[in-house]
C-alpha cells in the first residue's frame, strides 16, 4: 500500500478514466471504509507521498508532495491509502485459465493464451509464460487444453421459469407430429393434477397443424392437460380445461369451428391459464434452478428474465442470499407491475451484481405462429385463418394497443425506467418507434423493442438514428428457410426481409441477441444467423458472437463490465470445445466445455 496522509478527497472523479483502484477512506471521528476511484494515468498511482492542494481540474492530480483530488462533490474524505496498480499487478492471482485459445470479442478481437482472475476480476489477459508470474501458492490452475475461451453468454431475452417448465414437464419440442406430442403427454406420471407440455412447433411437421381439443382428450378426459406452443401465444387445451376456464377467457381468442371451441387458444386466453397454473414459491425456485443447470450448460453467464405475476424476482434474491444463483439476472418486470415497482423504489440498474431491476416490459402485438403479429399487409395465408369463424382480421391483431402502448411508456419513462416492447409485425414495430420517439431520450434511456422480426427499411434507419436497441432472437431464423413458417405466413418476398441482422448492423443499431427460450441455446442461434439462407439476415461468426455477449450486455447498461474479455471486467466465460471460427457450419453442434461466473467454475463438461 502506498500510504497517503491530509489530503481531502471529494467524491467520485469526474473524468472517465482507465483504472480502478480501491481508496481507503473515512470522515473525520468515523471509520475507515474502502470505496474505488478511477484514475487517468498509471503515473498517478506510482508516486508515495500527500498533497494538501484542491486541483480543479476534475482528475487525480500529481504534484510535487504526492496527490490531490477533486470533483464536482465537495464532501471531505481524508485519504488513507492507496493500492497501486503495480501492485495490483503482480499479486498472485485465484484463478487462471491457460492453454486456451482466448479470443476477447473486442474491437480487434485480440487473441491471447491465458487469462488471470482476481476477486472476480480479470487481471491479466497474455500469453501463457506471461500470466504464469501470477501464480501463487494458492492460485487455481485451470488447463484448458487448446480449447477456446469467450466472454459468457448473455442472453437478453428469456423465461426462465417456462425454461425450467420444460425440464419438469413433457418436452414437446422435439415431437414431429400431434400423435407423436400426445404420447409424450401420456407418459408423465399419472398423479399429476395438470398434464403440461411445453414447444411443440407444428410449422416443423408433415402434418403441420395444432393440437386439438380431440388430440388433447386422448391424453386425460378427466385431468386438464394443456400443450404450449413454443411461441407461448398459442396453446392446445382438452375438453377438462375449457370446461373449467372457458368462460373466463375472451371469445375472439378462442378458435372455434361450426360454433364450437377446437381447444385452440391464443393471447388473453392462454393468459387465463398462465394464471390458474403459476406455481407456488418452492415450485418456482426448482423450475429456476433446473433452468439455471441448463443455461450454465448451455455456456449462458447471464439473463434478461422477462416476468410477469410470478414469485420469480423474489426467487432469484433468495437463491443469491443463499449462495445458489450461479448466472447474473436482470429481470424485466410486466407493465402491470409499474405502480409496484415505483412505489417499492426499484428504477432501472438498481440491485447487486448477480440480481438487479432491468426494464419495464410491455406487448403490442402476438406471434406469426398465432397469425396475431400484427402487419400493414395481410397475412399470404389469411384464407386458411378465414376458414374458421373467429379471425376476421387478417393483419394480425392488438394485443396492446397503440394508444395503451404509449401511456405505458410514458410511465415507465417518466419513473425513471428503462422500456422494451414486444413488436414483431411491420405495424407493432412502428407503434413502438412512434411511442419512443415521444419520449426524451429513448437512446440514452437504452429502450428496447423485442423480436423486430419484420422491420422495415425506414425502421431499421429509425434505430440506428434513435439508438433503440434490437434485442432480436436468431433461433428465429429457423422459420425463414424455404416453405417453412415465414413462408406460409408472410410468402416468399417478405419471408426474405425478416430477421434483417445484416441490415440493422450496417446500418449502426446497436443489436442484442438473445433466445426466448425457443430453445434457450445460444449457440444454436449463433449458427443460425451465420449461416442464414439470406444475405441480409447473415452475420460473421465475430459478428453474431458479439451479439450475444456485448450486444447483450450493452442492452442491459453493463458494457463496462461484461461483454468482452478486458482486464477490470467480470470473470464470466464460456469454453467451448471447437472453435466456431473454423467450424462454422456446425456451430449448432459445437459443445460447451465449461462456464465460469464470476470467477467461479459452475459448469465443467470436459468429461463428459
């Protein structure tokens, strides 16, 4: 330590500096307590000694007895000490990953072989001779085996408690028929009191249509049993479900054929059951902890949880006082959480470091699966959606309307929080823009508009001139290959402009990747964006890499800390056994060796 003595110390420095360095600090008759200033110049920590002078240049100030501080603060602070950067750089290190294939995900995208870890910091990224001088009798050495080393995922868009509903419950994504999801179905355990199942995506199957009331009744004509869809705006209930909640849900959600309910249910009436089925608080903390097993698997270091009437935000603080949350969460309430939310205090980036308050989270329109994403053209298949007796709008529909969507914004705007609007059709993406625009700063206040999966060419101007974030979702483009879901929805010519990447990067949005949990795998949506089959919606591996840990962790304000492999930053890693570099064309299938948070190993599959 370089000891310092009478001089007056006034709050955090002005300038934007280069290093961190803990400062002793204490009031006059208080004790001391550490807090951390941020300096310039290397020189500045390298000279002993005390100034008494006020320089008023907002910086640490040299001078010929040591230092000085100043800042627009003028609260006194007699500084006690000061822990130099040489010293910080030559203490031994608690963790340091080496034989590794480090790529930083900066600018450049510098490579290295090893990096050191202190604290949970990073202290050291070099060759592997170099971060050797920092091992100390009690550094954990971390042979990584020529594998390669990224910044952790971020995912900013998930759910993670459907996450761990799919885990608990029947998994339907994998099912390629109706019959093959009533089996799955069938075979969850006869004491349930609901039979779920979670993903089916029938856009992906020869018989490609949804589940049914009649499908459903094979299962259980005497317990409730319900099939989501993967896109959550479209579920499948049997004869025992409508009977018990038909009456609660809206007609215009209801499909029905020849005057009677099919089973098919969208939007506000799959609302009705989320309702009904929210589980208790023990429930919910094994669904979050199932759905953290997997997404630290999955390489995944932090999440953007998007949460609605649900015990989850308590959960999760729960889980970090007891030591068991091993992924950063930034939780993204409902809009009708907006007067609770204010009235408790929580604003935008408030929290720790593993759990804090993120944005206000409102709808405007539904899903393409659903037929509900609301476009300024028809959809190419409106005459299929015709031929029931329910769907007489052929755009799409409101789930939120405009006029509601901008009150939410300006509440959630004016009470100091961020926003992010679902928008997947050209007309919801627009409502969201328009209402943005309303506001101060939507760049500043780093809004958001979720899925952006129809924008068009005067849209995608929109966002790089705002500074509105897309937070998009690769896995996405699983729908836009020939005669899949875009396709029978849209047709080919707009199939083609969905899920614009290329576009929206070139064009200098600032974009974020993340999943919906359709399935939460970022790996699977890094490959699908490098590989897409058009030329607008296709990113380098770099490119889609970066999309899914800076550009995620600038949509969640924690650039400085995450995102990137930079010393001053938070240990957060994925490892990955082959490098997507040069197996770009099976990145899908790419495995995940092991995750580190924080410094801490919470995921080791190099075993396995």
């Amino acid at each position: 330590m370089v000891a310092l003595a009478d001089a007056e110390f006034r709050g955090a420095l002005d300038a934007k500096p280069a290093l961190s360095v803990p400062v002793v600090v204490a009031d006059e008759g208080t004790a001391a307590v550490t807090v951390v200033c941020r300096f310039r110049r290397l020189a500045d920590l390298t000279q002993a000694g005390y100034a008494h002078g006020r320089p008023d240049d907002g910086d640490a100030h040299q001078s010929a007895g040591g230092f000085g501080f100043s800042s627009r603060s003028a609260v006194p602070r007699t500084v006690i000490a000061v822990r130099t950067d040489h010293e910080s750089m030559t203490a031994p290190a608690d963790v340091i990953l080496t034989n590794a294939e480090v790529h930083t995900l900066t600018d450049g995208d510098e490579t290295a072989e090893a990096v050191a870890v202190r604290g949970g910091e990073i202290v050291r990224i070099d060759s592997a001779y170099e971060v050797a001088f920092l091992d100390g009798t009690e550094t954990e050495i971390i042979d990584l085996g020529g594998r390669v080393l990224l910044p952790g995922f971020i995912d900013a868009h998930t759910h993670m408690q459907t996450a761990g509903s799919y885990l608990v419950n029947a998994d339907l994504s994998a099912a390629d028929s109706p019959a093959d999801c009533v089996n799955l179905l069938a075979e969850l355990n006869a004491d349930r009191e609901w039979v779920l199942g979670y993903g089916f995506d029938e856009s992906m199957w020869d018989e490609s249509r949804y589940l049914t009331r009649e499908d459903l009744d094979e299962v259980s004509e005497t317990r409730p049993v319900v099939a989501f869809r993967e896109d959550l705006h479209v579920a499948s209930v049997n004869g025992v479900v409508l009977d018990r909640l038909g009456e609660e849900m809206p007609d215009e959600d209801m499909e029905t054929e020849d005057g009677e309910p099919t089973g098919v249910i969208v939007e506000d009436a799959v609302n009705v059951v989320y309702e009904t089925i929210e589980p208790d608080a023990e429930t919910t903390r094994k669904l979050l902890l199932a759905a953290q097993r997997d997404a630290n698997e999955k390489g995944v270091t932090g999440v953007h949880d998007m949460v609605r009437r649900s015990r989850a935000p308590k959960v999760y603080r729960d889980l970090e006082l007891d030591g068991d949350l091993t992924m950063r969460v930034r939780i993204n309430y409902w809009s009708d959480h907006i007067e609770a939310a204010d009235e408790v205090g929580l604003v935008t980036n408030h929290g720790s470091q593993m759990v804090t308050t993120g944005a206000i989270k409102s709808f405007t329109d539904g899903s393409f699966g659903g037929r509900t994403a609301k476009l300024s053209e028809p959809y190419a298949d409106a005459d299929d959606a015709a031929d029931t007796d329910d769907n007489d709008d052929v755009t799409g529909q409101w789930v939120v309307a405009p006029e509601e969507l901008d009150e939410i914004v300006e509440r959630s705007d004016g009470a100091g929080f961020q926003v992010t609007a679902h928008a997947i059709g050209d007309e919801a993406i627009e409502a969201v823009l328009d209402a943005y625009e309303k506001t101060e700063d939507a760049g500043e206040k780093r809004h958001r508009v979720e899925h952006v999966e129809l924008a068009t060419d005067e849209q995608i101007e929109r966002f790089a001139e705002s500074g509105v974030v897309a937070s998009v979702q690769p896995n996405f483009l699983k729908w836009a290959q020939p005669d899949g879901l875009y396709d029978a929805r849209l047709g080919e010519e707009r199939r083609t402009r969905t899920n614009r990447y290329r576009t929206l990067l070139d064009a200098g949005a600032h974009l974020a990747f993340g999943s919906d949990c359709m399935p939460l795998d970022p790996l699977l949506g890094i490959h699908q964006t490098v590989n897409a089959p058009v030329e607008e919606q296709r990113l380098s591996v770099t490119e889609a890499l970066r999309a899914y840990t800076l550009g995620a962790a600038y949509a969640g304000f924690d650039e400085d800390d995450l995102g990137t492999i930079e010393k001053g930053k938070r240990a957060d890693f994925v490892v990955l056994d082959r490098s997507p570099w040069e197996h770009a064309d099976d990145i899908e299938n790419i495995d995940v060796a092991m995750t580190v948070v924080d410094g801490t190993v919470v995921f080791d599959g190099r075993n396995d």
